[in-house]
C-alpha cells in the first residue's frame, strides 16, 4: 500500500484523541482555559454527562476578533510567553484545546474582550466559520454540542450517563479545591451538584467544607512543611478517617490537579502504621516549586508531572505527614461517631418504654414519672418503687475526679468496663477507651523508637545467601547498599546480575530474603524509592506490640488506669491502634443528651 498524506480533519481527530478521551476532559481543559483568564466565576453546565451539551461560561479577560480567530486554530496560544517550556506558569500552554474539540464536536465560542465588540466564531467537527459579531457583556461563553458524535467508535467506549457526569463532577472538584478565589457552579441536566462561591481569603478549609462536605474539613489537621525551596500546604485527614478507595486524594503541584505515583506513594508512606492497608486516606496537598524544578509536559492531558528531584518531593511530603500525626492532640474522626449515635438513639427508641402521656423531653418544668401499672404484683411495686429513692450509697473513698485531672484531654479514670474498657471523665463529656488497642501502639512506638536509637540488631548468616537479579536490579540494590545495611540487610557485589546477602535483621532471619530483595528492587525500578523492607521490620514490630501489651480481659487498678491515660496523651499517634482502628471514643455532654432526648 502506497505512503499518503492524511487529510487535516482525520489528524485533527487523531489529535484530539490525546486531548480529548471524554467529556470529562473536554470540561478540564476549558475550565483551566477560564482560569488562565482571570475568571472570578465559572458556570458549567452538562447535559447527558456531557454527550449532548457542555457549556462555560466565566467572566475573565476575554477576546477580540482576531484572538478569536486564531485561538481555534491548533498549535496557538497566549499562556507561553516564549519558548521556554520549562518556565510555565499557567495552567494550559499547548494550544490544542479549543481545536481539539471543535475537531470531534459542534463548538461555538463567544467571547468579548474589555473595550471591543464580542464576536462569535463556530466550528462544526473541524470546518471553522466567523467570527462574527455576537451579544455578550463580558467574559466568555463556550458551547460544545454532540461530543463525539462524528466519532461513532469513541462515542461508543464512553461509559453510562451517570458516570461521565461523576467524571465531570470528579474534574470540576479538583479544580474547584485548587482555586478557592473563584466561585464554581456545576449542573447537570438542571440539577446543581456543586456551588463554590470564591473565598474571600485563601480559606482551603471553608472550600473543602463547600465542596466535599464540613466532615472533610473538621476531621483533618494542617500541613505546612518546606525544604529546600519546596514547599507543602493542605489538610491531612486522620487516621481513623479513611475511605474505601484513593478518590478522595487531591493532589496538586503549582495549582495543577495532578495523579502522580510519586506523591501517591509518599502519602502511602506517611500514613504507614497509622492506617490499614486496604483503606486509603483523604488529603488534599499543594505541591509548590519553582516551573524549574518539575516537568509539566510529560503527557498531553497534563495530569502527570515529573519532578527534578523527586527524592527531596517525597521525603517532604513523607516526614510532614508523619510530624504532623505526631505534633496532633490525640483526637480520633468524628464522622462514624454521629453514626453510631444516631444508632444508639434509633435502638433505644425501639427497645425502650413506649411514650407515656404527659411525658416531655426536657427540664423547663416539672414532668410527671412513668410509674408501675396496678396490675403488677406487690413483689414487683415494691423492688420498682426503689428504684425512685434517692441512692444513699455515697462512699467516702468514691471522691469526685479533680478538676485539673478533668482538664487534661483524656481526662480522669472513673471506671473499668468488662475488665476491657476504662470510661474516664473529662470537664465536657466522657471518654472510652479501649485498652488493649491503646497499650499496643504505646508499646509499638517504644520499639520503632528504640530502632531509631540503637539501629536494627543483625544477624549474621551462616552460609551467605546469593540472589539472581535482572543485571539492572542488582545495580540498584547495590547503589542504595548503605541505606539497606542502616536498616539491618548488608549486600555485596557477586558478580553480573547477582547479591550476596551476608547479615539480615534479626527479626527477619526466619522470612524469605530473596523474595525481599526482589520486592525492594521493584519498587525502586518502578518509583526510586522502597518502604518494603521498613513496612517488613514495622510489621514484625507491631506483632510483637501486639503480643506485648495490656489483654483485654485484664482487671487494671485505678493508677493504671490512669497512667495509661496520660501516656497516650503524650505519646505520637496514639489515637489509634497499629492496624488503623481508634485506640479510644470520645462522648460529650451534647452527644449524651442527643441519646436521652435532651436536645
């Protein structure tokens, strides 16, 4: 078959593909073009997740006619102000949005710049007409209709109206969280699923609490971290605040939505021993760096980035995250709490007496008691009548809790529930604390401190043990050689392809080396960095915690009780236990009265 040039309407449509895989990327790529041009607000409306209608509107710089014109054309843009792609300060700088679209979809673009007439100009699946004169006050008005519609086998993949308008939404978010001074307002088929009025202040709280709901919000702490001209901003959720899926990370660098495996990775290991392993954390992270330093033109949808010193990124992100778990006042989310009163409160009004009449929740005045019916036998009146007197069993070793005891955050032991639980009093509520849970990570982070001080103890092999690599493998091992033997494993050179393991943690003698090995040169081939052999020496640890510490079932004295109180209080991630679960609950006087009908 001869060699032939490809019409411009199939390579545009070519192109697009890159740009364009579904409406959801249609609407981040002119949502960042709204932007980029100074835009105070953006409505977005969609219509069949985005097959029939996507329409932009904002109100930013605009353009005059000849902009317009040349902006639908492929390879024209006003975001790169010279040549240098490595000094890009805005979002969108490749130019190929607009034509892209306009190539695959029936496309018209409005646009009025300040002091100039508005005009118009339409693009039906590549065949451009206008501009020409329109009425708009200002901004920018994009319209996409039929997306796809000439590219049967692209329209074919797309997934179920309700997934591509969750794609959407999913886009809109991210970019919503990344820009807090614009207000953002999403609809579908004339339903609003999101309206972010722009914050005032860079309040990335008051967004996320606008955006993903105030749970988001209150169950999070601050990050603020830097190093060596990088700098790390956003909110972490706790620990015990996790989700199914990696959905609700939000990650950004220089204010570009990014999925990067580098980051993900580092948020992995900053939650390491803190969460469990089949739940993922929310966070929502900013990355900010000099354009210098990271790598925005690595794919066309620009949602991968490749940093200089990737390195120095994840160290960051990793030592903030776990500073900042450890600095954290033991607190545990809030969020299952109100479920599980809603609950108690559900359960009790089933299980309970039925509504007596007169009865009324509340103490503005006298209500009358719910009393024994008559037809009770005397035996019964008499053992319930008891129960009305006022209890005259006041002992003078029972004394009250002290108020400085009160004040602390877990406050003072008042009792031990099912030789399991200590219930203390704080100065607004109650406090219930699983001691078994609460032992285990005090006595875990007593060992990983203990190797943090002394090192990991080695056990030298008696028979050295040599693992085949691929040559490139082996390489890599030995490269980061010091930083495995700081960890316990010394490996030396055997030759092309090969390691010779002379000494291995002591506590892991009995576990498969080679098979170790393996795993730690995978994950430096696949992201330059590996926690396989520290996440290996944790689990061994929290094991031994695990065994190590206070059983349930065991009848603790009130000192104790007590003193395991004020070491949580002192020790880092206390809040919960080693495998992720809350380490204690806490109940205040506002949720107790919710139970009993007071509120």
């Amino acid at each position: 078959m001869p060699v032939r040039r490809l019409p411009d309407t199939l390579v545009d449509r070519i192109a697009a593909g890159e740009v364009v895989e579904r409406p959801a990327s249609a609407v981040k790529e002119l949502v960042e073009n709204a932007i980029d041009a100074g835009a105070s607000r953006i409505d977005i409306a969609v219509a069949d997740g985005g097959r029939s209608l996507i329409r932009i509107i904002d109100d930013g710089c605009g353009m005059d006619a000849g902009d317009l014109e040349l902006a639908v054309e492929r390879h024209a843009t006003s975001k790169l102000g010279g040549d240098d792609l490595l000094d890009i300060h805005t979002l969108g700088f490749r130019g190929e949005a607009l034509p892209s679209i306009g190539s695959v979809s029936r496309m018209s673009v409005t646009s009025r710049a300040q002091g100039a007439g508005a005009h118009a100009v339409e693009l039906d699946n590549g065949r451009k007409s206008g501009p020409k004169p329109a009425a708009l006050s200002r901004g920018t008005v994009i319209e996409v209709r039929d997306l796809f519609a000439a590219v049967p086998a692209r329209l074919k993949f797309l997934k179920s109206t309700t997934a591509e308008t969750q794609a959407v939404s999913d886009v809109v978010r991210r970019l919503a969280l990344a820009h807090p001074q614009v207000g953002f307002v999403l609809s579908s088929d004339g339903r609003t699923l999101i309206d972010a009025p722009p914050q005032k202040a860079p309040d990335l709280a008051g967004r996320i609490a606008s955006v993903l709901g105030a749970d988001y919000a209150d169950n999070a702490i601050m990050i603020d971290a830097e190093r060596e001209g990088v700098r790390l901003t956003g909110l972490a959720g706790l620990p015990t605040f996790h989700r199914g899926s990696a959905r609700w990370q939000f990650l950004f660098v220089n204010g570009r939505p990014v999925r990067d495996r580098q980051l993900i990775s580092a948020i992995r290991a900053g939650y390491q021993d803190v969460l469990a392993r089949d739940r993922f954390p929310f966070v929502c992270l900013f990355v900010s760096l000099s354009p210098r330093e990271v790598d925005v033109n690595v794919h066309p949808a620009k949602a991968e980035v490749r940093f200089r010193d990737p390195g120095l990124v994840r160290g960051l992100v990793v030592s903030a995250l776990r500073r900042a778990f450890a600095d954290a006042a033991p607190q545990t989310a809030s969020e299952d709490l109100g479920e599980r009163l809603a609950a108690m409160a559900q359960a009790a009004g089933q299980g309970g007496f039925p509504p007596q009449p007169g009865y009324r929740t509340g103490f503005a005045e006298p209500s009358p008691v719910w009393r024994a019916e008559p037809a009770l036998s005397p035996e019964r009146r008499a053992a319930l009548a008891g129960l009305f007197a006022p209890s005259a069993d006041a002992r003078a070793d029972a004394a009250p809790a002290s108020a400085e005891a009160m004040s602390l955050p877990l406050g003072a032991a008042r009792a031990q529930l099912h030789e399991t639980y200590i219930v203390a009093q704080t100065g607004d509520g109650v406090v219930i604390v699983d001691q078994h849970a609460a032992h285990e990570r005090l006595v875990y982070e007593r060992m990983k401190a203990s190797l943090a001080r002394d090192g990991v103890a080695r056990q030298a092999l008696l028979v050295p043990e040599v693992v085949d690599l691929d040559p490139a493998d082996a390489e890599r091992l030995l490269a980061r050689a010091d930083e495995l033997e700081r960890l316990g494993f010394v490996v030396e050179d055997f030759g092309p392809g090969a390691v010779c393991v002379r000494e291995v943690p002591a506590m892991l003698k009995t576990g498969d080396v080679a098979g170790l090995l393996r795993d730690v040169a995978d994950d430096l081939a696949e992201m330059d960095a590996s926690t396989r052999l520290e996440d290996r020496l944790n689990h061994v640890a929290a094991t031994m915690a695990c065994h190590g510490s206070v059983r349930a079932g065991r009848r603790l004295r009130p000192e104790e009780m007590n003193a395991l109180l004020r070491e949580i209080e002192a020790t880092p991630n206390a809040s919960q236990c080693n495998h992720g679960r809350p380490t204690f609950v806490k109940l205040s006087l506002a949720d107790i009265e919710k139970l009993f009908g007071r509120r």
